[in-house]
C-alpha cells in the first residue's frame, strides 16, 4: 500500500479524465498532474484512497517527445487549461484514448476501436472561447479577475489569456480599470461584503458585438450612472450591459434577477447561413468555429432524406435542431427553461421555419404524448449536460424505439453509461470526438446508434 509523502519510481501509460497522467505501482492506479504518456517520473504521493492514489512529480528522468513549453505564464496556478504542455496533434490522440478509457470501464458489450474515430481538430487552437467567466477581488487597491487556482481559493489574476477571444480579455481588463476608478466596492467571500462579485462578457465571433453581465451581490451599485457612461465611451463595441443579482453563498456564477442597464437585450451570433439572438443567460456553445464542425459531424450522422421526424431534446436555443431543419420533414425540441425555448421558437421564425415545433418540458413527458397521437420521431438527438440523460428518457427513447439515436456528449463517462443502457436495442455504428476545448482536458462527441434489426 502507497503512503502519502511516499516517493517511487512511475512510468505514465496514458492521459486521465481530467488530463492528467496515469500509472500503475504495484497494481495501484496513481494519478500524477503533469506528467505525459511514456514519461518516466519520479513522484510523491499525496492522497492515497482504497482504488487510487495522486502524487506530484518531483523529477522527470525520461521527458516524452511530445513534451513542449506551455504559452501562458500563469498556465500551473490558473487551473483553467491541463494540456498546454502537450503538443497539439498529441493531445487530439490524447482525447480519442480519453473516450475509449470511457467505454472500456462503463460499456459492458465489445465495442471495435476502429469504431471511435479520429478526434477532430481546430486548425488555429487559440483564442476561440466567445465568453470569459472572472471572479472579481482585490489586491492591495488593485482590482483584480480571474480564475480560482486549483483546488484552492486563491484569485489568480487574469490579464490575457490564450484560448480567449481577444475581445473578452481587453473588455474584463477595461472594466476592471472602471471599478478601481471609480472605487466601487468589491465582493469579500470570506467576508460577504462588497458588490461586484463577476465579469462575464461575451463576443460574437462574426459580428463582433460584446455583452457585457456584471454580477453583483446586490441591487445597488455606487455610481452606476458613471460605470455605464465609462463603459460606452471607453468599450464603444458593447452593445449588451446587464446586471445580474446573486447575493448567496454558493459557487454558482449567476443568481435568479438579471436587469438590463444599457444597449440591447441581446448579441448575434452566426453559424453557418444562421443568426441567433443570444439573452445574458442563454447558453450557447463557448467555440463558434468547432460548432459548425460538430453539428456538421451530427448531420452526417443522421443523414436525413427529407422525410424524417426529428426530436432535438435538451434543445436550449433550438441551435441542433434549426442546423438539421432544411432536411428534415419536421424538428420538435423540448427543454426544460422557457426562456431557451421562447429563443428557440424566434429563432426558428427569423429564419423561415415552418416545419419546428418547441415545447416547455421534459422529452419523457412529451414523447409518449406524441406517440400516442400518432407521431413517431425516426431520429432523436440528444445533446444533455455533464451529468448525461435522465434515466427516464433512456428508457422512454427504448420504448419509442425511433431508427436512430444521434448522442452529442460532453463528457465520455456518462456517454458510455448511457449508451450502455441504450445498447439493448441499438447498436452504437460510430463516435465522431470533436475538439471543442483545445489544451482542456474536455472532449466532445457525436455518437451514431442504430436501432438493431430483429
């Protein structure tokens, strides 16, 4: 048995979940942040649990060829990226094992490697995030946002970053100029006092326009009048300023009040020939350019004729569903926030569409409805949070039984779980991994799953 403070030779097999590496002492799995497949470490064990243990290295004796120098300075305090110091085509290769780590430990019928394809890269991995999420705080008199470091709570500051949109990063660092200006108060945590607690911005990556959403602990901001003049003479670009309200002890960024306080409702976004109207709250996929690679690789998967019956659930904004519209004979999307279905249904109108159908509500409450009225869907896409379906749809999707079953997944584990419950009836034909995140240790997929001939 590993004990902590321990240190032992390890050789590195493969890249983790969370990006980092892997090997076995004596049987036991070690996870060591860092350190690269086919390197030869030298660690100390940190925490030892009965099925793992962590260590962090102490000295490389055999560097991988891979091994490169990270861009950013603060990429080892920051926490945000794992992978920088990976070389790119290495760290795509990376993603792929990632996915078939998934289905080894989770899916409990043989399944080809051949079937889990090439990870789809970015041509320029840089810069290609369209929202910045920072903590704000302070150091000394100096404003300061950022990321929390890992596993800690200390602010690293954030004054550029490299899978940024250039235009968050100058905006956040406008911004915080602004508030140190005009000395308005900051959010103590540990205190719980103060106002100004987040900065979100984001960026249409075709347009350009930014909005900008300050989270606040209350409703009163000092000299809110002046911020907002400040803030259009010195971002003219910002066509968006909210406020949102979050006075809770809690990690979530956003609380339930949101106010606009200056400029439009909301940003456009293009992908492809579609625009979408994008509110403070809205979720949109953080990578225009790989979107447009991901849906296309969903679109291949379904490959419609025309006459095909659609359900895009977890549809939020209705983005899945519109991009597959044109070919389709009908797209009915369901999720469970309005305001992602009241984007959706105007999305759908903006461009022309007749034949979409959205609905407040969960899949397994509207599909069984549907049936029985007599309309069957022949393709189901889902494309659900981290934590993968709800149990229910699994089992109403088998009910249904609809001749294909498109999975957009962003996370492999909860992927291969569900799809072990779906392979009753259906049998997976390809996984598509989509670089969503480059130097993250994120993976995205399109998973194909056929309905088995009897």
């Amino acid at each position: 048995m590993i004990q902590v403070g321990q240190q032992f030779l390890l050789t590195i097999k493969r890249i983790g979940i969370n990006g980092e590496g892997v090997g076995y002492f004596k049987k036991q799995v070690v996870f060591v942040p860092g350190a690269l497949p086919g390197e030869e470490v030298v660690v100390e064990a940190t925490k030892v649990e009965k099925n793992y243990a962590e260590a962090r290295v102490k000295k490389i004796r055999k560097k991988s060829p891979h091994r490169i120098q990270p861009r950013c300075p603060v990429y080892e305090q920051c926490g945000g990226c794992q992978l920088q110091h990976l070389d790119y085509e290495a760290q795509l290769e990376a993603k792929r094992d990632i996915v078939i780590q998934a289905f080894e430990r989770h899916f409990h019928q043989p399944l080809e490697e051949s079937k889990i394809r090439k990870t789809i890269g970015m041509d320029n991995p840089w810069h290609y995030r369209n929202k910045s999420q920072f903590q704000v705080g302070k150091e000394k008199e100096k404003v300061i946002a950022g990321l929390y470091s890992l596993n800690s709570h200390r602010l690293v500051d954030i004054s550029h970053c490299f899978i940024q949109h250039e235009k968050t990063i100058r905006a956040t660092n406008t911004i915080k100029m602004i508030l140190q200006d005009l000395r308005i108060p900051i959010y103590n945590e540990r205190k719980r006092t103060g106002i100004v607690r987040t900065i979100v911005v984001r960026v249409g990556f075709q347009t350009g326009d930014l909005q900008v959403v300050l989270v606040t602990a209350t409703k009163e901001i000092p000299r809110k009048e002046l911020f907002i003049s400040e803030m259009k003479r010195r971002l003219p670009e910002v066509k968006s300023i909210v406020q949102n309200i979050n006075g809770q002890k809690t990690s979530l960024i956003f609380g339930e009040e949101t106010f606009l306080l200056e400029g439009e409702e909301y940003i456009q976004e293009v992908l492809g020939d579609l625009s979408f109207e994008l509110s403070a709250r809205a979720f949109f996929q953080l990578n225009p350019v790989q979107t447009v690679k991901l849906y296309d690789e969903v679109k291949k998967a379904a490959a419609l004729t025309g006459n095909e019956k659609i359900v895009d659930a977890y549809c939020g904004v209705g983005s899945i569903g519109l991009w597959l519209a044109k070919e389709a004979k009908e797209v009915r999307g369901m999720d469970i926030i309005p305001e992602a279905i009241e984007d959706a249904k105007k999305n759908a109108a903006k461009h022309g569409f007749t034949n979409t159908m959205y609905v407040v509500g969960k899949a397994e409450k509207w599909l069984p409805a549907w049936v029985k009225e007599g309309w069957k869907p022949d393709v189901i896409i889902v494309d659900p949070p981290r934590t993968g379906c709800d149990r229910k749809l699994l089992e109403t999707i088998l009910k249904v039984k609809p001749k294909k079953i498109i999975y957009v997944s962003c996370n492999p584990s909860t992927l291969a779980k569900d799809v072990d419950v779906l392979a009753k009836h259906y049998d997976v034909h390809s996984i598509q991994p989509v670089d969503m995140f480059p130097h993250t240790a994120h993976v995205e997929s399109v998973t194909q799953l056929m309905l088995k001939v009897k």
